[in-house]
C-alpha cells in the first residue's frame, strides 16, 4: 500500500533530499514538512511519519501516524472503537490496509511510551500483539518492556 516509490514525483524529490540531508536534520525536516505541504496521499503521510520516526522526533511521528489511522478508518470505513475494529483487523490481516493499520497502531504504542504516556502505550501494544502472534508488528516486545521496565 504504502510505497516510496508511489510517491508523487514532486514530493519523491523531496524525500530524496531530505535523506541527501539526513545528517542536518533540521534542514531535512524541512523537505518532508514541505512534502507533506504538497502532497497528503497516504504514501506521504506513512514516509513523513517513518522520517520523523526514525529521527527520533516522536511528537510529530506521532502526530502523523495518528493522521495515517484516522485516513485508514476513513478510507476503509473501519469502526473507531477496538471492541469493533478488532475483529475485523483480525479477520483481514494480511490486507495491505490493515497491515498498515496495525503497523501504524504498534508504532503509536511505542511513540506514546517515549513521550510518557505509558498506560495508553500499554494499552495500545495489549491490543496489537493480541493479533500478532507472529510478532511482525513488534507491539509484543513493546508490550513486554512496558510490562516489565526493570528487565
């Protein structure tokens, strides 16, 4: 689903100058704040949040993988509480949107907990390593450190 080579090209370059630059990050930040100023499909959104991820910048990572859910509920016309929206990742999660869905959900666990925010962060990883039983999504260890931070 989501694809750096999806990219629109305009917003391709950008993203491709914001790693040329990758060791200025403020600069770098710069070329994906204006991609995502020219371009909100859902390729840019899910790069934006894995750049800033990745640049340790977990307010607006999360900022941004909550708008990649929020598109993906919308989208897909997927219920917002879990009770509901359970079954169906459950039941579809090999599906492009839900992969990314859960990916992006077990990212927000772990941004949550870097920023403090520890009972939602649990709460989050419980969730997604429920339907994790491979452990793809990393949520389990998340979940695992939250519930165990001494070790």
């Amino acid at each position: 689903m989501a694809s750096w080579s999806a990219l629109p090209p305009a917003t391709k370059r950008l993203f491709q100058l914001a790693a040329e630059n990758w060791e200025h990050s403020e600069v770098a930040s710069q070329f994906v704040e204006r991609a995502l100023e020219q371009s909100d499909d859902m390729e840019t959104l899910v790069s934006a949040y894995r750049y800033f991820f990745y640049k340790s910048q977990p307010t607006r990572a999360l900022q941004l993988a909550e708008q990649v859910l929020a598109r993906l509920r919308a989208d897909n016309q997927l219920p917002t509480a879990w009770e509901d929206l359970q079954p169906i990742l459950s039941n579809h999660q090999q599906s492009p949107a839900a992969r990314l869905y859960l990916t992006a959900y077990a990212a927000t666990a772990l941004l949550k907990a870097q920023l403090g925010d520890y009972e939602s962060a649990k709460t989050i990883a419980a969730r997604v390593s429920e339907l994790d039983t491979r452990r793809e999504f990393c949520a389990t260890t998340v979940h695992e450190v939250l519930l165990n931070p001494g070790e």
